[in-house]
C-alpha cells in the first residue's frame, strides 16, 4: 500500500523557514516522480514543486522560485520541501504527491496523495 | 482563479447518474489526459480516473471519465450518499509545465 506521510510544518513568521518532509513507503520511490501541491480554502489546488526519480530534474511554480527547494533521499525513502523567506500567501495545506505511473518524471499530475501538513504564516 | 473552469455544485438523487464538466485549453487538456479526484472532508484527494477514462484498482465502473477537444467530464451513476464530496479535474499544462487543476466542484446526494 503506497504511503505518504507529511511531517514540519507548524506556525512561522513572515521571512522564516522550514522544512517539510514525506515518508514515503509502499513502493520502490526513486522510481517515482514527486510532487508537492498545496491546498487552501480560497485558491484551490496548487502545484508547487516537482522532483524526477532520480532527483536531476525539478521545477517549481513561478511564486516559489528562488525561495523553495524540493530535493529527495532515494536511500532514505523521504522527498523534502525546503521553504526560506516564507510569506503570508505561502499559508497551505501542503501535500506530497506521488505520480501514477513509475515513468520516473514528474510531468503529470499526482496519482496518490499524503493527508497534508499545516503551514502557516503568520506575525 | 483556476486553470481548469469547474460548476461549484452539483446534485443529484440517489440512484440518478450525474456529471461533472471540466473546460480547459489546447495547452492542457487539448494536449494531454485528464485526471479526476475526489476528496472528503479532512481527507488526502483520492484519484478517480486517470488517462481520461482510465479507473484505478478498487474505483468502481459506476465512475466514468471521457474527453472531448478541451474538455473533460466525470460521470457517476447510480449515486449513493458516500459519494458526497468535492471533485477535482486535473491536466499538465505544456504552456505553464505544471499539472493544473480546477477550482473543484461540490456534489450534494439529496
């Protein structure tokens, strides 16, 4: 059974950093393409960053770029989502998401879901 | 604002079948599959259909996707209570190279 499980977040102030990391079991994970979306009740679903199986390629959305970094421990089985110079709008549900098919890319959307972990923002 | 254009709401009665639309443009679903979530509430989006019409082990044939040009449906018939949820449409989008959802609609069973 794929498991993704969701660990970091918490409350931070504008300017601050956290970490956010995903236990992922259940499947061989370097074969995978991961993703973080976020979700919050006013914009939706929201696709934040991608990483290929095998870590060289990522990507991230415009409103991101320079301030997160997405990177994976193949050995470990644990995708991270590295987030400085936080804002009020980076609040979120953050969820780790892996891709259907074991294509390695991270070009399509997810196929199974981690429950989420609560990112706030706030002074 | 979405990339993807969703109804908020959608009902139905148990038994009945409805369906849900999904409207995007060449550079999403045009070009590439359609995928289809639902979630309930407190709960991690779970995948519907995949590849337009495609269901995931365990998704029952009662749920159905199809695509036509730069739109996506999600059909469920035979509607029960548990089937109250919002439903989300999602596409990569080659313009953006990110996947891209819509806004989510929400399916009432009265």
């Amino acid at each position: 059974e794929v498991q993704l499980v969701e660990s970091g977040g918490g409350v931070v102030r504008p300017g601050g950093s956290l970490r956010l990391s995903c236990a992922a079991s259940g499947f061989a994970f370097g074969d995978y393409g991961m993703n973080w979306v976020r979700q919050t009740p006013g914009k939706g679903l929201e696709w934040v960053s991608g990483i290929n199986g095998n870590g060289r390629s990522t990507g991230y959305t415009d409103s991101v770029m320079g301030r997160f970094t997405i990177a994976r421990n193949n050995a470990k089985n644990v995708l991270y989502l590295q987030m400085d110079s936080l804002r009020a709008e980076d609040t979120a549900l953050y969820h780790c998401t892996r891709n259907y098919f074991g294509s390695g890319t991270y070009y399509n959307p997810p196929g199974y879901w981690g429950q989420g972990i609560l990112v706030t923002v706030s002074s | 604002q979405s990339v993807l254009t969703q109804p908020p709401s959608a009902s139905g009665t148990p038994g009945q079948r409805v369906t849900i639309s999904c409207s995007g443009t060449n550079s999403n679903i045009g070009s590439n599959y359609a995928y289809w979530y639902r979630q309930l509430p407190g709960t991690a989006p779970k995948l519907l259909i995949y590849s337009n019409n495609e269901r995931p082990s365990g998704v029952p044939d009662r749920i159905s996707g199809s695509k036509s040009g730069t739109s996506a449906s999600l059909a469920i018939s035979g509607l029960r209570s548990e089937d109250e949820a919002n439903y989300y449409c999602a596409a990569w989008d080659d313009s953006l190279s990110r996947p891209v959802f819509g806004g989510g609609t929400k399916l009432t069973v009265l």
